[in-house]
C-alpha cells in the first residue's frame, strides 16, 4: 500500500503477449467461459448443434434427442460439449475457421468430412469405416474429447479443461441468489450490437466493476444516477450499495435517456427492484447490468494483450419484446462508446514504459477483484 492506495496488478499482465498467453492457457482454459444464449445458439430444441470458438478452440455444443420417459414437452435437452477435432486424423468435424462466428443448424449426428467417422451428438463414435477389419478396435476408446458444459439464467457456459476446476455452480456462487427475481432464464433479445475494443479484457472487467471514472466519462449517465456522479462514493460517502441496488433521478427507474420505458417491470422484483439498478460480474466474461425492464448483457471476447470483441445484449420479457427500445438502446450505445474510448486510452497508457504498475483508490474495492481472481489461478 502507497499513500492509502492498493497496488494493481503490474503492467505486463495487461500488455505483453507472453502473459497473455499464460493467463490464456493456465487460468482462462479452466474457467467457466460465458459463449452466449441458449436462445441465441439455438439450442432449445432437440439435435440441434452449434459450433462456437473458445479461447481460439473450436467447440461443437449439441444436444440430445427430447425422448424418454421423463422427457418434458418443450423442456430444453440435456447440452453436450466436445473439442472439434476428429479422433482419426484430427480433422475438424465440422470445418469452422477462426473468428467465424457461430453456426446453429440441426444435427442427429455429425461427420467427419475427410474420413466419414461419425459421432452421436453425445460425441460417442458411431461409426468408423472398415473398422471392423481392425482386430480388437474399440469404439467405445474414440469417442470426441469432452468439454465442460453447463447453463444459468438462459446463458452457455463451457470450460475446456473442467478437471480439477471449480464446477460452474462453485464459480457463480451468490450471484444467483442476489438475482433470482430477475427471470433471466426466460428473456429474449431486443436489441444487439458488438464491438472490437483495443483493450485487454482486464482492463474493460475492471472499468465495469467501479464508477470512479463516471463523473468524468458519462456526464449523460451520471445525469441519471446521480450517486454515479460522486466519485463512485454514493449520496452519504460511503459507497455504492451494488446489493441494494442503485437509486435514478427522480421520476427515474430505469436505464434510458428519459429513465422511463414502455415496458413494465419484471413482476417478482422487490419495491426496490422495481426502481433500482444492479450490476453483476460474472468471472471472467459475462457483465451483467440488471434494470427493472430489461437486462443488459456483456460478453467479452479476449482476443489478444490488447484486443477484446464484445457482444452486447438487450434482454426484454417475451411479451414486451415488440415495445419502442430506442431509447434504451441509445442510452446503453452511448455510454457503452464512452466506456470503450476510455478503456482503448488507459490501454494504450499502460503499454507506455513510462507505466509500471497503477493504484487503486479507496473506492475502487470492487476492481480489486481482478486480482482476488485472477492471481490464485496463475502458475507459481
């Protein structure tokens, strides 16, 4: 500590491709990667298959026939997650180049081009031409190489190496419960936008978990949330409540340039809820920002030291999904630019050798835990 200041994590964590591949291959591999909506990659249905990159890995995500017993009409099936490469030669399975986005379509099964081995959409090796001329082959031994799978509040999550690895209930911890009124599981898309931000994830994670910045960067949202445009501090001193929720304006509930909405509330929310703001960080790539109407949803994309892509989402209940979300969109695009600009420039600050190492302030607590998170995980 400096001066009252806690040290942030040094420069080379943000900066230089060598750590970024460390932090890739030792701690982003063995955590709960958010890839998007089950909605949105059309994986409700039964055999259904989409094929998503993950950490430059190309990933099929499937799902099992809707059939047995105990199936539910209209329930969403069981998901499966496997490595895109063929267990013959290595041939991809499904040819997906990188930074292709994904591609839902329907499958029973899926074949290999090169050879025609084929697997079930559970990556069990169904058949392997002339392999019965093969003495003692065992297919059962060549089924695809498993990948980690799970879901929450209507998103996918995977993890590539989940051995050993904290499993994705262990990873959310209390953020369902702090949420469990907002019918997350349910809600649909009404507006999209990404982004190619030259910035290390880190740097964009941590812009997201304070409000120290909001007073010099968002004079539109600080004209909102008047508590945002105290250094982050609150009405009293002495910080933002994220648990309680953040107050608006008067005459304000939500987030938009009016701070009103066409849309009603969610209808289990608490009286506060209903009037309040709450932000969420999923580590290490789901940012969620939790209005009374709609859901603002963040998914980063780590592309490189200096370069993350964002998808953002707008998520609305079913029925109010065809209601006027300009104003919303608007607001959200606006700050979300701001965000960016300001995130590029401290980027390109940091890669100054001028800059070693920089400080938090008694107000930035929530950023520590970039670092609460990040350094157990890294190799000694």
């Amino acid at each position: 500590m400096e001066n009252g200041l806690q040290p942030a994590l040094p420069r080379h964590h943000y900066v230089e491709p060598a750590s970024w591949e460390v932090e890739r291959r030792s701690v982003l591999t063995s955590s709960w990667i958010c890839v998007g909506r089950r909605t949105g990659l059309e994986l409700t249905g039964p055999d259904r298959l989409a094929v998503v990159e993950v950490l430059g890995e190309s990933v099929l995500l499937t799902t099992g026939p809707d059939a047995g017993p105990d199936a539910v009409p209209g329930s969403n099936p069981r998901l499966f997650a496997h490595a895109n490469v063929c267990r013959h030669r290595g041939a991809q399975v499904i040819p997906h180049e990188s930074g292709d986005p994904p591609t839902p379509s329907s499958a029973r099964a899926l074949r290999c081009g090169y050879h025609s081995w084929t697997y079930g959409c559970d990556g069990r090796l169904l058949r392997a031409p002339f392999s019965e001329q093969v003495a003692g082959f065992d297919r059962d031994a060549f089924g695809l190489y498993s990948v980690g799978v799970g879901t929450w509040g209507g998103f996918v999550f995977v993890c590539l190496r989940p051995e050993g690895a904290p499993t994705l209930a262990e990873e959310l911890g209390a953020i369902p419960d702090r949420t469990t009124r907002y019918p997350l599981a349910t809600l649909i898309p009404a507006w999209h936008a990404s982004y190619d931000v030259r910035a290390n994830w880190k740097v964009i994670a941590e812009n997201y978990n304070e409000c120290y910045h909001c007073a010099g960067v968002h004079p539109e949202l600080t004209r909102l949330v008047p508590d945002f445009g105290r250094g982050g501090l609150g009405a009293d001193g002495t910080g933002l409540d994220w648990e309680a929720g953040i107050g608006h304006r008067d005459g304000a509930w939500t987030f938009s340039f009016s701070g009103d909405s066409p849309r009603t509330p969610f209808p289990d929310l608490s009286p506060a809820e209903s009037v309040r703001h709450k932000g969420e960080l999923v580590y290490p790539n789901l940012l969620l920002s939790l209005s009374a109407e709609h859901a603002a949803a963040f998914v980063l994309t780590p592309i490189a030291a200096d370069r993350t892509l964002i998808d953002v989402d707008l998520l609305v209940a079913p029925g109010q999904v065809d209601r006027d979300i300009e104003d919303c969109a608007g607001f959200w695009d606006l700050v979300n630019r701001q965000d960016w600009a300001v995130c590029e420039s401290v980027q390109r600050g940091m890669s100054s050798s001028f800059y070693q190492q920089g400080w938090y302030a008694p107000m930035e607590d929530a950023s520590l835990d970039i670092r609460r998170w990040l350094l157990p995980r890294l190799p000694p």
